[in-house]
C-alpha cells in the first residue's frame, strides 16, 4: 500500500525538500503541500492522506489547532509532529490534539521516514532525542492540567488571539473566520477578561509563549 503524505509547513524551501525526499521512497506519496494550518485542514479535507506530516508555528491556524480539527473531522487519519519545539507543552498539546507521532526537525531523515511506516501501520512515535523530556509521565498518564490557552480559551477565542498577535485588524480577522467585526470584538474583551490582560502586547507575548504564534524573525 502507498502512503499518501501531506506536508504542512510554512517554509517552502522545507516543503519542496521533504517532498522531493519522501517521492523517492517506493511505498510514499506527498499528494499535497500546505502553508498554513487552515490551508493543512482544508487539503486534508479534499485529499485525503494516510499521514500529516504537520509542523506547529504556522501562520493564520498553528499545528495544534490544524491537528485537533483534522482529527475530529476525520478521525482515520495520522498526523506526525514535525518541529523545531522540544519543550513539554508542545508536545503534551500535540499528543492531547491526536498526534501519534512527535519528531523534531533536526533529525535523520532516515528516522522520519522509519516513524511515518510505525504510524502508518497504527503505531505511536516519539523521538528519542525528546522522549526523556515526557514519555515517563505521558506514559504514566501523570500530566497535570496545567492553565494554559488550550484549557483556558475556547478554539474560537484562540483563532481571534493567535490572528490579533500576528497583526490582523478586527475586519481581517472577521473575513477570515467569517463573523462579524463586532463579535471579534467580544471575542476579545472575553479573552482580556479571561487571561487579566488589558494590551495587546502582552496579549501577543501570551499568545508566543503559549504556542499559538511564533515572534517575527
């Protein structure tokens, strides 16, 4: 059986390179390359694949929001963490969204394309160079539910805050999700009022530190 690949970053240079990577391997097949995490859900929808391979800091919709609504849409599918974070919280959010994968970018080729295999074949993969860091409590179910966006915020409001930290104005924010400019604004008195933070700087310092964006090169 071929497994079909959806590669979601937003570095094209990545993309193109993993893509041209994974094509040579007899039994893989990227049937479609995705910028954003909206852009990720959107092909996943129309293709279809075995596998998502799925970076978190991405503009518009990140990784984990993209992981949890692809999986919910279509719960067959695989979706493998490819990242640059090594930090717990990625990867407990990762793995809470339905990741069965987590890797970071710095490994052997070799090795993601052993973990695509495992996953496709209905197993879990986790990096060694990460797997100190939180299979021991992950495994033991030990994780603590820690206050954080995802626990917080609902998925809406952290649409609004992660589009709000990356520069959009109320009305882009509203013609991308499709609601009104008036209820972006409720959206984010409601998120000011949950999180005591009264600015949009600390809103986007918030928004970084918690995965949902990433801060400008």
């Amino acid at each position: 059986m071929t497994i079909r690949v959806l590669l979601a970053d937003d570095h094209a240079i990545v993309r193109h390179g993993l893509s041209r990577s994974i094509q040579q391997e007899e039994d893989m097949e990227v049937v479609g390359q995705a910028g954003t995490g909206l852009t990720a859900l959107e092909m996943a929808r129309e293709l279809m694949p075995n596998i998502v391979l799925m970076d978190i800091s991405m503009p518009d919709m990140n990784g984990m929001e993209a992981t949890r609504l692809i999986l919910r849409e279509s719960p067959q599918l695989k979706v493998i963490a490819l990242s640059m974070h090594s930090a717990k919280r990625y990867v407990r959010e990762m793995f809470r969204a339905g990741a069965t994968g987590y890797l970071l970018k710095d490994c052997h080729f070799d090795e993601l394309i052993g973990a695509i295999r495992m996953v496709a074949e209905g197993q879990t993969y986790v990096s060694p160079s990460i797997s100190e860091v939180v299979v021991e409590d992950y495994v033991r179910g030990s994780l603590k539910e820690e206050a954080d966006a995802f626990s917080v915020l609902t998925q809406r409001e952290r649409e609004v805050l992660q589009l709000m930290s990356e520069g959009n104005s109320t009305k882009q924010i509203a013609a991308r999700l499709f609601i009104s400019p008036k209820t972006v604004e409720a959206h984010r008195l409601r998120i000011m009022h949950k999180l005591d933070i009264d600015n949009v700087a600390q809103l986007t310092k918030y928004a970084i530190q918690e995965g949902l964006t990433t801060p400008e090169p």
